[in-house]
C-alpha cells in the first residue's frame, strides 16, 4: 500500500534562534520512498542536514524574528497488514547483548529505571520471558494509565505517569520503556507516522505517535503501547532513549507554536500514480 506523510508547523519568534528539526523519516526507509522526501521552510533560510548519535536524519536552521512555517510531504511504500507477532522471540542474558543496545537498559531523562525497579520485578517476575513478558507489559500500562491529551505534559516522567495514571502517547510509552529496561529487556523510544489504516477513523486531530522499541531474539520489535494494538502503516522518523532524544523541534531560543498538523493517509495507487 502507499501512504501520503506530512505536516505543516508553524511558530512564531521574538529573536532570531537556532532550531534542530527531526522531521525526516529514517535514513532505513529510503528504499521505501516513492516520492522524493519535501521539506520547506517560509521564509526561506538556509540549512543544513546532519545525522545525530542515533542515526537520525537531522536539520540545523536559525530561524529569523517572526512567522516561520515547516512543511514536508512524502509518499511511502508498506505492507498491507499489522505489524507482526513474534512469540517466540527470547530475551537475551546480558552478557549476550550488542553492545550497542546496552543504553536502552539504563536510566534516561524520562525513564527512572532506578524508581520503578521493584514495582517491574513485583508484576512481571513470574511471566514467562521474551515476547510473552514485553506484552503483559504494555497490557499493564494500557489498563494503569488513562489517556487524555488535554492533560499532556512535556516533562512528565514515567514514574510520574505511573503515579498520576495518565498520560499521552509519549506516557504511555515511556512507562513501559521503563519497565522493560527494568526487566533487562532493551527498550528505545521512537517517534512517527501512525494514520488510521485499518482502524475506524479517530475524529481528533492528528498528532506523530510515540512508540517503543525492544530488543528480542536479536532485532528490534515495534509495539503501539498508546493502543495496545499491532498496527498497520506506523512511518518511523527519529529514535532514541526517549522523548529528549528525538524532540521534534528544539528551539535555542522562546518561541511560540502557531499551528500544527499531520496527516498520514492511505493512497489509492491509481491516484498516487496520477
């Protein structure tokens, strides 16, 4: 199936100030791309792309005093059905872990692995590992916190979701990131695309959709922790050790969001051909 990505943000400045943007799909989707990957600032300044310590596609930028509008459009190629389960996926012992998923063990910004210790071990102990275990407990945290986006909170941790039980996406899955990493699963936070493909049509407005990354049987599995669901269509921009790591925009300077939206759409390909 093709799938039409894209948003339009807009902010407003007092002072010229630096940004970096983490807009771009991932460098891995390349082959999938069936049209090439727009970005567009007005007014125009210059720019220039970067990829940071986790491989994420990157923009520097000093926006000048006033309006400035980010736009980008791209069209994807994915396959027509869920993300698939893997039940027989197993846990690693530590000690056969790549060295590079050793981070997504330890405490970051938003996961206080160091808090949440004994409450993961309390609920989670007597599953059975691997695939079995990442499930109880993102059900877990699907059934604890209650969403609400008029309550969302850009420091709110996961032991505070924990102990307010509610949160958005980016809740969500920073609890259960936390959680997993206490289990010694590795665990990473990635933000992206995720459209209503497949699924009733939600009447809200669009948002990008956080998401967790485990490691389990030597590759990384998606879970939609927000939904409790394997969903289909989910377009992967940036990812990290949590939300601190893969901020969408981050303004070296005060700013205000005028306006915000994404869209995420299925194309027909006799359209998209068109």
């Amino acid at each position: 199936m093709l799938i039409q990505c894209g948003y339009t943000i807009s902010y407003t400045f007092n002072a010229p100030a630096a940004m970096v943007l983490m807009l771009n799909l991932r460098p891995e989707l390349g082959h999938r791309l069936r049209s090439p990957e727009v970005f567009a600032i007005n007014p125009v300044v210059p720019y220039e792309f970067f990829f940071d310590g986790f491989g994420n596609r990157c923009v520097r930028l000093t926006a000048p005093a006033g309006r400035l509008e980010l736009s980008g459009d791209v069209l994807v190629e994915d396959v027509d059905w869920p993300m698939p389960i893997v039940a027989d996926a197993r846990e690693h012992p530590i000690k056969e872990l790549p060295f590079d998923t050793l981070q997504f063990l330890l405490p970051s910004r938003y996961c206080e692995v160091d808090l949440l210790g004994p409450l993961a071990w309390s609920l989670f102990a007597f599953v059975p590992p691997g695939w079995a275990r990442v499930q109880a407990i993102c059900d877990w945290v699907f059934t604890h916190l209650r969403f609400d986006y008029s309550l969302a909170s850009a420091t709110r941790t996961a032991n505070q979701a924990y102990e307010g039980k509610v949160g958005v996406c980016r809740d969500f899955t920073h609890l259960a990131i936390t959680l997993c990493r206490c289990m010694n699963i590795p665990a990473r936070y990635v933000s992206g695309y995720l459209g209503d493909i497949g699924v009733p049509v939600d009447p809200a407005p669009m948002d990008f959709s956080a998401c967790m990354q485990v490691y389990l049987g030597n590759a990384w599995h998606t879970f939609d922790v927000r939904h409790n669901a394997r969903r289909a269509g989910y377009q992967i921009m940036a990812m990290g050790r949590d939300a601190a790591d893969v901020a969408l925009t981050t303004s070296f300077g005060p700013h205000l969001l005028s306006s915000f939206a994404v869209r995420a759409y299925r194309v027909p390909a006799q359209v998209a051909v068109a």
